[in-house]
C-alpha cells in the first residue's frame, strides 16, 4: 500500500502552522490559485508560483486582485 500525500496548496493552513515565519513556495495550477482567491483562501507569507496563466493581461487583471487581497 502506498502512501500519498495531498498537494502541498492543498494544506496549506496546515503547512504555515508547522513553519512558522519560514518563507515558502508552492506551485499552483492557475485554476486553483483564482478559486482560493476568489474564496479568500490564500495564506500570506507564501510565494505562489502560479503555473498556467492564460496570458500576459490576465495576470496583470489577477495580480491587481492579489494587491488588493486582505484576509
């Protein structure tokens, strides 16, 4: 039997509580990051390498959202 761990995005509320003040980085599918945003679900203090933005413009739309993001 194998034991699988879910994706680190997944957890990570869990992740930050064991880190600490430690910088992190997770890679999120582009999908997944606008879903946690949009549900205001994205710890601070993590650095979202955000794989598969449709293009130039909509990462210039989403990172406007981000800078305006509070918890």
């Amino acid at each position: 039997m194998t034991r699988t761990s879910p994706p680190p995005f997944e957890v990570l509320p869990e992740i930050k509580l064991r880190t600490g003040n430690l910088p992190l980085v997770v890679q999120v599918n582009f999908p997944d990051f606008l879903l946690a945003l949009e549900a205001h679900r994205l710890p601070g203090g993590i650095l979202y390498k955000v794989l598969g933005v449709p293009d130039s413009n909509t990462a210039n739309r989403v990172m406007d959202r981000v800078h305006a993001y509070r918890l």
